[in-house]
C-alpha cells in the first residue's frame, strides 16, 4: 500500500446498475477526486452463473453518464491490469496455493449433498449455519485416498477458531466479531474460480488499493478478509461500510420502489446532475441543511467523516422536486441541447421529426418553470409537432359558454388579433383581456377556448407566450379552424309539448 489515495468500484456485471451500487461509486469516485487519488473501477465477474452479458457496457455508460470519469478500468486499462477477475485467475490460485501450503487453507473434499444434508441439520439443531470443518484436519493418507479418487475439491480458509477479529471501519468505529461463528469459508470453488472474498483481497492488494467502500452488506464478511490480509502477510486497505439505502417504509429498497437501474432515471428524464446529487445525500450530508450542492461542491466538501451509519431513505418526491431545480438553473441553451439530446436518445412518439434548435430554443422557455422531468416536455409541446392541434369541438367551450357565444368571442378575438403589429406576448396579452370585459365573459372562459383552439390542450404552457412562439400564421390559422368547428347558432332545442 502506498500513502496515494486509490480507490475502487467494484460491481458485478449481474444485470442493471441499481441505485445503490451507483451511489456507492459516487461516493468512492468522490473521495477519490476529493483526495487527489485514482479511482478504479473493477469488473467483478467470476461468479460465471450469475454474469449477464452487456451489464458491463451498461454499467460503464452510466458511470459516463454521470460524469463519474475513471482513471483504470475494463476499457481503458491502467497499471495494475487486467481488471476483468476474469482475467486474473492465475493471480488467486497462486494465492490460494500458497495459502494451501502455509496451513491457512486447505482442499475441501465434501460433496454438495454432504453440504446440503448438514445445512439442513444445523439450521435445525440450533440454527447455526456454515461448513463443520471435517475436512480441516484429514490426516495425509486421507488427503491423498480422496485426491486419488478424483473428488472435486474446494479450498477453504482455515479460520481461527477461537478470539475475535476487530474492524476499524471508517463509519462504523470498531467492531469486534467472535471467530468461532465464522465458518471455513471457500476461497476457490471447484471449477477453480475464486470467490469473492479471495479475489477482492488479492486485488485490492495487488491493485495498491488504500480505502474500501463498500455497501455495509460486506461488513459481516470484513473479519474474513482480515484474516485473509493477516495469513498472506499483507497490509489491510482501511474499510468505509456505507449504510444502505432504504424504501420509505424503511425496508430494503427494491424493484418495486423504483430502485430500477440508473439507465431508467436518464429514460425518464432525470438529470446526471441531479441524481449525482441526490445519491450523493443518501447517507452523507454537507451541514444537514442544504440540499442542492454543485459537482464541484460535492468534490471540494465530501468527507466520511460525514456518512452516517443509518440507513437513508430514497425518497421520489425529493428527487422529482430536485430535477425541477436542476432544469430550471440550466440556460435556455443548456436546456435546448438536453431536450434535443433527450428527444435523439428516447424518441418521444409526439414527435415525428426532430425539430431544429432554433424552435427548440423557442419552445424550451414554454415549459422550463413547470418540467420535473424532461419527459413531460414533449406531450406538452405536442401541438408544435402536428400541422394544427387535436381535440374535440366541445372542448372549445369552456364552463358556463355555450358553442354559438364560444364561437363569437373566437370570432372577436381574431378581431382583436388580425391587426395587430407584433406577435409578441406582451403585445397579445392586454386587447384580449380587454376583449373579455368587453364581451362580459371571464378571462378564463376566453383564454379557455383560446388554448383549446391553438394548443388542443387543456393544461399547456403559458398562453400569450405560446401563440407568440406558433407566430401569427399559425395561431391565426388555428382559431379559425375552431370557430369554423362551431355552429352560428345554438341548435334549438326540440319543443316539449
Ligand atoms: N462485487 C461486489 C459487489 O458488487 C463488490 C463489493 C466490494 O466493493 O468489495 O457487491
């Protein structure tokens, strides 16, 4: 180990990239950048059954997609390579044949009936469970007649069985746990693969790893590897086991909350901003106050010290409320290109045809204030994407307004329109209200139709700034069409006799 700070992120390609293992590379990535050291990221793939092809190219991309660089990893190497486990099996057999030959480890001859039977015994004993350790302490001759017969042999650690093993965990303080609960655990499978607790300690050994932090899931299993860095005769990493991330009623945030992969918070229109910061505070806090804090604050403030050992709730309200303040700090611009970008990556089925930027500068500004997630956008800008807007003539007339008065006031309030010099919002605003005293209807019944008429929408963006942006033409064109869908008169209704 040396004094440099290196660090690393160390998932499993088992599939999507949750929340929580991104939160834990947000926080080993911070206190990397923070400490001017390396961060690592680490395949951790030789648990064959479980790996899931394309996990990784998943997962790194939403690293990318955070922003969360990598100074050594799969894809761009580094000095301490190959960092696919995968590739690195020569590296723990020599371990755990070194391991075999100093007395630490031994081969494991049971077979995996033998271990189920005696699983199912101890559990119903007293609960216990783990390996009884028969094949500790077979005598040479035993050990030869079961290498003859060609029995398929794991290797196990041969843990102390009396004492105690102490952590010094970064968050937690010290915790002592009792050696005689901690079983003999296999280090090499049969297949001649590693397991994770041989293969994370010789990396982070080899790979000069300084701090582990990790999800405090591991924290049970840290007296292993302790004993594993003691027996190899090696320095031990110092550990940070961070504290879970819990559903709103306290349980293990699951699927069902939402805890989808972070590729599906960027599908629905989050910001990488936004959830770098909000992952950031579940289990860390800059003053217990402040909830928006900047990339660059993360980096400059970011400490252990200031990760708390309970677990943090994931809350959705706080994240939605988050990416609204994130939208609405970006510029016009910034906001354009996310859109665009946005629209490019996840075509939104409003829109056809990809708008230029100009009409999206145009637009963005339309829904900036209100947008929690950029995938409301397009529905509320649907209008803009047809030749005219769809809705139904009845929709036109709002509460209290019958069709034929609908259609005057249209009528007046193209009127009003037609010769006016500007198209602008500030110059549309005030004839139409005075129109509506005029006509002695409410504001909101005109502006109502108005909506209808050049949005076909009932909730839309703001309506002057709107007609500014579909431009005379268009808005014109479309009012039209709405008083033309309205009858002159209101159909009589049928005599009763
Ligand atoms: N591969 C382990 C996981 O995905 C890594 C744990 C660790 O960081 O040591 O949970």
């Amino acid at each position: 180990m040396t004094d440099r700070v290196r660090v690393r992120y160390a998932p499993s390609p088992t599939g999507a990239t949750h929340v929580g293992n991104v939160r834990t590379a947000i926080f080993t990535w911070l206190f990397a950048r923070r400490n001017g050291g390396d961060f690592v990221v680490r395949v951790e793939d030789t648990d064959q059954s479980r790996n899931v092809e394309g996990s990784i190219e998943m997962l790194l991309e939403a690293l990318a997609w955070l922003g969360l660089d990598w100074d050594e990893g799969p894809d761009v190497g580094g000095p301490y390579g190959p960092y696919y486990q995968s590739q690195r099996l020569h590296l723990y057999s020599e371990t755990a044949d070194a391991l075999v030959a100093g007395g630490h480890a031994y081969r494991c001859y049971c077979s995996a009936h033998r271990l189920a039977e005696l699983r199912r015994s101890r559990k119903q004993q007293d609960g216990s469970s783990g390996y009884d350790g028969r094949c500790r302490d077979l005598d040479t001759a035993e050990r030869a007649a079961f290498e003859r017969g060609g029995a398929p042999a794991v290797v196990r650690f041969r843990m102390p069985q009396q004492g105690t093993t102490t952590l010094e965990d970064m968050i937690h303080g010290e915790v002592t746990f009792e050696n005689r609960l901690i079983d003999d655990f296999v280090m090499v499978r049969s297949n001649g693969f590693p397991t994770y607790h041989l293969a994370n300690v010789v990396d982070d050994h080899h790979m000069r790893i300084s701090h582990v932090l990790r999800g405090d899931d591991w924290l049970s299993s840290s007296p292993r590897h302790i004993r594993l860095y003691e027996a190899l005769g090696w320095a031990t990493p110092r550990f940070a086991h961070l504290p879970m991330i819990l559903a709103p009623d306290r349980s293990k945030l699951g699927k069902r909350h939402g805890a989808a992969s972070v590729l599906e918070y960027r599908e629905m229109g989050y910001l990488p901003q936004t959830m770098v910061n909000f992952l950031s505070l579940l289990g860390w806090s800059l003053d217990d106050r402040t909830d928006i804090i900047s990339g660059s604050d993360l980096v400059g403030n970011f400490s252990i010290e200031r990760i708390s050992k309970a677990g943090a709730v994931f809350n959705v309200e706080k994240l939605n409320w988050m990416n609204g303040a994130y939208i609405r700090m970006l510029s016009v611009e910034e906001l354009a290109d996310v859109l665009l970008d946005y629209w490019r990556r996840f075509p939104p089925a409003e829109i056809p045809e990809m708008p230029d930027r100009g009409l999206v500068l145009a637009m963005a500004p339309l829904v900036q204030e209100r947008l929690k997630e950029l995938s409301e956008a397009a529905p509320r800008l649907s209008f803009f994407f047809r030749d005219a807007p769809s809705y139904d003539s009845g929709d036109l007339v709002q509460k209290g307004m019958d069709e034929a008065r609908t259609r005057r006031a249209l009528e007046a309030a193209l009127d009003a329109l037609e010769p006016l010099g500007a198209f602008d919002a500030a110059t549309l605003e005030p004839p139409l209200r005075a129109l509506a005293k005029e006509l002695g209807v409410k504001v909101g019944q005109l502006f109502g139709s108005l909506r209808i008429a050049t949005t076909g929408l009932r909730v839309a963006p703001p309506l002057f700034e709107t007609m500014e942006v579909l431009g005379r033409e268009r808005a014109l064109r479309d009012i039209r069409a709405a008083v033309n869908r309205l009858p002159e008169r209101e159909a009589a209704t049928a005599p009763t006799d």
